[in-house]
C-alpha cells in the first residue's frame, strides 16, 4: 500500500530530476469532484512523471487509478465507475505560451512556482467520468425500477378495490 501523495510540489525541480512521484489521495478532499459523486468515501492512486520534451517544454506525465460511486442514469441507484487514465500534461506559465504549445499536449497553466497535486489529479478525474453513468446490465437496472413502482402499484390497486361497486347497490335492490 503505498502512502499519501505530496500536497505540494515544485514541477521545474523535479522535472531536472526526472522523478516519478506516486501515492494516493482521498476522495474526500476533492470538493469538486465529490459533488459529482454519490459518496466521496475511498481513494485514488496516482502517479506523476516530470521531464521535459526536446524543446525543453516541461511535462508532466501520469496515471490515476480509482473506484467511484456515481448515480446510474437508468434506475438512480449507486453504480460503481472504475477509472483507469493516463495523461500528459504541458505545464505553461501564459496563454502566449499555450499558443507555442505543440498539438497533442493538454496545457496547464501555472503562474507559480509549486503546484498542488490535488488540483492535477481533481481536473483529470473530473475529465475521465463518463456523461452519463449507468449500470452495465439494463436488466438489473428494470428491476429496481419495478421494485421501486410496486408500492405504487399496490396503492392504485388498493383505492380500486375502496371504491364502491355500482353493481353491488343493484344486486340489494334485487334481493329486497
Ligand atoms: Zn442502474
């Protein structure tokens, strides 16, 4: 089990270092993508490279694993999203910068010296989950629904059965 990631970290330094940081971090302390979430219980693990390409641009190169729980589309119960992503990251200081950037990179702007890994890690998430998700077996999906329309049902059935036959009043008339 590896331990908690850095909160904080200086991109350029370790870039001249070439080193991979790795660890995991909370859900919990991850609002935004809590909000999106049915429970902000568990962790990801996530790992980080920093080099530079041969334009000396400063790239930062990673994987996030994580197990999370969203809200299923169909039936609007829990559904468990496995996520599994890799990116590369331009770390650029302007927009001039951002402009220079070669295709292919994600830039990310940074105007100051470290960096929050949280923050990072929080977007990448935030970009992995699906639009809309959905358990991957429609058929279980139905069943909670059904499940959830049977009290309904029951009660339609039950004024139904409340309401007064009109038939029965005629039936009386006839035994007087
Ligand atoms: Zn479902």
């Amino acid at each position: 089990m590896s331990g908690p990631l850095p909160v904080k970290i200086d991109p350029l330094h370790l870039a001249q270092q070439s080193a991979c940081i790795s660890g995991t971090l909370t859900l919990r302390s991850m609002e935004r993508l809590c909000q999106c979430l049915v429970s902000s219980e568990g962790q990801v693990e996530a790992s980080l490279s920093f080099s530079r390409d041969a334009s000396r641009q400063l790239l930062i190169t990673g994987t996030i694993v994580a197990m999370v729980q969203m809200t299923c589309q169909r039936c609007l119960q829990p559904v468990d999203v496995d996520i599994d992503t890799a990116f590369t990251l331009a770390i650029i200081s302007s927009e001039e910068a951002a402009a220079r950037l070669q295709e292919g990179y994600e830039a990310y702007e940074l105007d100051t010296e470290y960096l929050f890994v949280k923050d990072v890690i929080e977007d990448e998430l935030l970009l992995s989950l699906p639009m809309a998700a959905a358990h991957e077996d429609q058929v279980a999906c139905d069943a909670v629904m059904l499940e959830r329309l049977k009290p309904e049902i029951l009660e339609i059935e039950a004024v139904a059965e409340e309401k007064p036959n009109p038939f029965a009043a005629l039936k009386q008339l006839k035994t007087d």
